[in-house]
C-alpha cells in the first residue's frame, strides 16, 4: 500500500508518498491544471497496482471537492479528511505534505479503519445530498444576511433625514412603505442610493423566494428533517439545516457527542488537582447549526413548559445567557434521540421521563 499525504492550494498541491516500510519514495509539487494533475494521478494509479493501491490524507478546505472525486476517480482505496488543530511556527507546504504522510502511514490501521485516533481531527465527507443541502441552506443563511445590511441601510438614510416620522407604516417592510421610500425626495446622491439600494431589496427577496422553495422541496424528501421539524420552531430551513450537518447519526456514540461536534459543551483547562477550570462553549463544528438552535430556543420556551421551567431555574442560578446555552446542548441530546429512534418531539418528554419527573416532584413534596 502507498499513503499519499497532499497539502492543496489553488494553483498547486504538494505531495508526499510513502510506501508500506514508511520510506519517502516521492515528493513533489503537481500542478492543477488539468492535463497535469491528470497525469501524475495516471501514473500514481499504475505505480500502486503492484504495491495493492493507494491511499490519500489531506486537510479540509473551501475547495476541496474536485480532488476528492478525482482521487476517487483514479481509484484511490479510501481518502482520509482532517482538521489541523494548531498551526506550527515553521509551517512550509512540503513540511505540510511529509507530516501529513507520516500521520496516515503510523495511523494507517486506525484511520483506515474508522477508528478514532489520539490528536488527528477526521472530518466526516458528507453525502452528494447532504453536501448540497448544506450549500443550500448556507446560501439561504446568506441571502437572509445581505437582505438585512440592504434594510439597515435604507433605515440609516432614513433616520439621518429625521424622514421617519413620515413613514405610512410603522414599519418599512410594507407595499405602503416600499412606494414611500421610490418616491422620497431626498438629494441626489442620497436619491441614487436609495434607487440601488431598493433594487437590491427586490433582487434579495426574489432570491430568498427561490431558495425557500427549493428548501421546501428537499426537505419534504429528508426523513432526518421532517422528524427534527417536528421541534416547536422547526421549519423547513431549520430542520434541513440541522438533518444535513448530522449525516449518519451512528457516527454519534452519544447524545453528548453530537453536542459536542456542534460545540456546546464548555471548555476545560484542568491540570493537576484543579478539575473544575470549565470555561465558555468551544464553539467548534457548525456555526449555523448553533445559530438555528438559538433561534429554535425561543419557540421552545414559550410552548414546552416542561422544558421552561428547567429554563427558569438555571437561570436564577446562572443568570440567562447560559440557561439559553444549557437549552440550546439539551436540545440537541433530545434531537439526537429523535433522529436515533425515529420518534418526534414530545412537548414535556416522552411519557417515562414525564413519570419520573412527576415522582421526582413527589419525593420532594
């Protein structure tokens, strides 16, 4: 077996080979025109055939999906994805590529293996469906924020003008609104602003549609989805957010592992005699999936009381922002429980948790 190590880049990838003994036996830069980058996978695959194939690690990136199907293509027996967890001080790409080798061929039976592996963070290469759900839904995200600078900025001229109180609405989200603003008399540099910046208002709504419809359609199609839907505040473009960053939910051993990889378990320095260093959330893995289930926190409150009154206690121990925080990680160990047992959301828990809730407060009593 040969164990491929690639550091990419845009206009080149630097490669390290190794064999079964873990000897060097090339490194190189390739480029990614295409005529080259063909060629030395081309002969890769015929130099593997007699070494039993080959295999490839490489770290994550905003572009990596043209070369994990093109290792595919030329046969590479399984590509190994991960995460670099800090940078070094003497950072060069061939240092880069040999490293990377290295971790495959020392790790190579667990990796190959899908076991975990002390200090190597593996990231999960989604699905065809869920990689694009996710872009789906990242450029609905999207879309929403850009909507909202183009409002904010109407509102600003608005406000700088003291024009305000001339509005027909309370609001400028109305038809009412929208005819007042293309007919404010305003200056002239002020006037073509506001003429782009409607435009842009038109364009972003008109796109929002189309994503929204799109969203609906998938997530109609997403088994995932439809369950975590089922979570009061769970629309088509939450429950698709979420079910398309969860994958396979074997890959979770817990319902505290999926809070972790959405990063929503506290942070520790321990050392020593001292345990209880525990900081704020490590706010790593998906930053929208946290941003859907802050969102989803606040339908939860107002129609679960079950689940309000576990709000309320934490904070008056620890103030709202971390109760909100303690409802956002309990929400994702009942959504994995959900999606694990193919149940919806039960307002209050599921009945056997409602019972020894029930016999808690007894004892208590």
């Amino acid at each position: 077996m040969l164990y491929l190590g690639i550091d990419q880049h845009r206009k080149q990838i630097t490669v390290n080979l190794r064999n079964e003994e873990g000897d060097v036996v090339l490194r190189r830069q390739v480029s990614t025109e295409w005529r080259r980058i063909k060629a030395f996978l081309e002969q890769l695959r015929s130099d593997a055939v007699a070494e039993g194939g080959f295999v490839a690690i490489l770290e994550v990136c905003g572009f990596n999906d043209w070369l994990l199907e093109m290792l595919d293509e030329y046969d590479c027996q399984q590509t190994v994805l991960v995460q670099p967890e800090k940078r070094s001080k003497k950072k060069t790409d061939r240092r880069d590529a040999s490293a990377l080798s290295e971790v495959l061929w020392v790790n190579r039976l667990r990796l190959l293996t899908g076991r975990r592996v002390q200090g190597v963070r593996r990231v999960q290469i989604p699905s065809p469906q869920d990689a694009e759900d996710r872009q789906l839904t990242a450029t609905r995200k999207r879309l929403g924020q850009v909507r909202t600078r183009t409002l904010n900025k109407i509102q600003h001229i608005v406000l700088r003008h003291n024009l305000h109180q001339e509005c027909p609405t309370k609001g400028l989200q109305t038809k009412a609104a929208r005819k007042w603003l293309a007919q404010l008399s305003l200056g002239e540099v002020d006037r073509l602003e506001m003429k782009h910046l409607l435009a842009q208002w038109d364009l972003w709504d008109e796109q929002l549609a189309e994503a929204e419809e799109e969203i609906k359609v998938r997530q109609q199609q997403n088994d995932t989805a439809t369950l975590i839907a089922t979570v009061p505040g769970g629309g088509a473009f939450s429950s698709l957010t979420l079910a398309s960053r969860i994958g396979n939910i074997e890959r979770f051993a817990t319902p505290a592992s999926l809070a972790n990889y959405w990063g929503l378990v506290p942070g520790c320095r321990n050392s020593g005699e001292a345990t209880d260093r525990l900081g704020s959330i490590t706010k790593e893995g998906s930053a929208i999936a946290r941003f859907i289930l802050g969102q989803m926190v606040l339908h939860v409150l107002r129609k679960d009381p079950a689940m309000r009154a576990w709000y309320a206690r934490i904070k008056k121990r620890r103030g709202s922002k971390i109760a909100r925080v303690a409802v956002m990680r309990r929400l994702a160990t009942i959504i994995w429980r959900m999606v694990r047992d193919r149940q919806p959301y039960v307002t209050g828990g599921r009945p056997s948790v409602q019972k020894m809730q029930a016999c808690f407060k007894a004892v208590e009593t």
